[in-house]
C-alpha cells in the first residue's frame, strides 16, 4: 500500500477515537444513564419531555398530506428488510467461519433507543424505531460485504466511488495485476487477524 495512503488512514482512525472520546465525555454530562437496555432519564428531564410531547391527534392534524399519503410505502419496506436481516444472518454463519473471518456484530450497527425518549408519540416512536432498525441494518449488510469483497475482489474501480467503504482504501490499484494473488492472501490474512483481537478497518 502506498505510504501516504496508510499515513492518512491512520490519521483518520486517530481522530475517530479522539471524536468517539468526545462524544462519551459529553454524554456524561447528559441527564441520562443507560442501563443494560434501559435508559433511565432523570426526573426534572422526564417532566421535560412529557410538557413537550405532542398527542397523536393534533400532530396528525399538523402532519402534510404528503407524508401520510407515503407512510404506507415506507412500512412496506418492513418486508424486504426483514428479509435482507435473515438472509445476513444465515450467510455470515455458514460463510464467514469458513473464510476465517470475524462476523459482524449486528448490535453494534443496529441500535434502537431513541423510542425511549418522552417527547415523542406513538407515531413519531414507531417511525424512529423503523429508522434505526433500516438504516443500522444497512450499516450491518455493508460491513458485511465489505469483508467479503475484501476476502474475493480488493481492488478499485477504473471510476471514483462516491463514500466507499473503509476497506477500500487498502484494495490494489485498478491497473496493476502483477502482484494481485499476493495482495488478496494479504487481504485474507488481515481478515483473519481481525478476529484474534487486532484493530478493525471497520
């Protein structure tokens, strides 16, 4: 890999742990703590939430027409979802241990909780729950296929990929061929070694 490409993938994983540390410290000074998979609020906060919720009728006579006119095709999308989360489940546990590769940790990209908050209804809780599962279980299948295309395909694209995934950058070149087979058993053997407590690409 090319030296100033792995000096500024490093660089971007240190300032992701420096950003991750932010985050937890600024969630300590929040009013709530998280409890296995509770999240208990403190009371001044509760009584917050509950003056700025909005009831179901009143938010559904504020509502656009054009939002309840597409929430049935957003449901819809339940289906394939679901679906999409079996097949991930059934792929990563028959295929990965055969390639030697971690899994994919499902709750790590799969996070539901923000239902919990007071300030919502029904409607808006439904919605938010279908958010966080849809958009987390996408993360999931990406994470997914990236180590899977790092195990059978890492190389680029002759075209620039919009927001590739973090795998990419250590694919080989379009154009170069020569040393392809020792590049894939590289890519393997770093695959592997994730699963024996060395850092992820994720």
């Amino acid at each position: 890999m090319n030296e100033n490409i792995r000096r500024i993938l490093n660089e971007i994983s240190e300032l992701e742990e420096e950003l991750a540390t932010v985050i937890d410290e600024q969630q300590e000074r929040l009013h709530y703590r998280i409890e296995g998979s509770k999240i208990r609020f403190e009371e001044n906060l509760r009584r917050i939430h509950h003056e700025l919720k909005t009831g179901v009728l009143p938010w559904l006579r504020k509502s656009e027409l054009r939002n309840i006119v597409s929430a049935p095709f957003i449901y819809a999308m339940i289906v394939p979802f679901v679906m999409l989360d079996v097949f991930l489940f059934v792929y990563q546990s028959v295929c990965f241990p055969l390639y030697r590769i971690p899994k994919v940790r499902r709750s790590n990209y799969v996070v539901v909780d923000r239902h919990h908050l007071g300030y919502l209804n029904v409607i808006e809780k439904v919605n938010c729950m279908f958010c966080g599962y849809a958009d987390g279980l996408l993360s999931y299948t990406r994470q997914i296929v990236s180590r899977t295309e790092m195990y059978w395909c890492p190389i680029k694209h002759a075209r620039k990929v919009l927001d590739p995934h973090r795998r990419y950058a250590r694919f080989t070149d379009f154009e170069t061929g020569e040393d392809y087979e020792a590049h894939v058993n590289e890519m393997r053997k770093k695959l592997s070694a994730e699963g024996r407590g060395n850092p992820s690409t994720d």
